[in-house]
C-alpha cells in the first residue's frame, strides 16, 4: 500500500507531535507506513485501518493509497 506525502504530514503533526519536520522525517514515515501497511490488501475502494502500535489514530486509504492519518474518534469527510 502506497502512502501519500499529505498522510506521513499528518502522521509527523498529529500521532508524534511534531510541528516541525523535514523532507527527510517525511520520507521516513513514508518508508515506516509502507513497511507496516505492507500486507494490508483492501477489500473496498475507501477503508481505515488502525495504525498498529497508535491505537488512537486510524489510516484512511483510497485506491490502495493512505491518504491521511485523523484520531480514531474523528469521523472522516469526504
């Protein structure tokens, strides 16, 4: 599953806090999020996951692309 920049900007602001990062920190949750979402094959055209070891913040993917991080308890808009 591929990871867009807009979600490892998410993931950087709201899972770790950071505001702010370089393209190097971007590249590298690209690669960390690739990595945990590697085995992950949708069987819908928009899913969420949970992000394993973030209980509290879920993946939104679309066309096997995650496209942004939000908190679990946030709905997501379209």
């Amino acid at each position: 599953m591929k990871v867009s920049i807009h979600a490892a900007e998410r993931f950087l602001e709201r899972v770790m806090s950071k505001t702010d990062y370089t393209c190097f920190d971007i590249n590298m949750v690209i690669a960390y999020l690739e990595k945990v979402f590697q085995d992950v094959v949708p069987n819908s055209c928009n899913k969420h996951f949970v992000i394993p070891g973030f209980q509290n913040y879920k993946a939104i993917s679309r066309q096997n692309t995650i496209i942004t991080i939000i908190p679990k308890g946030e709905k997501h808009v379209r």
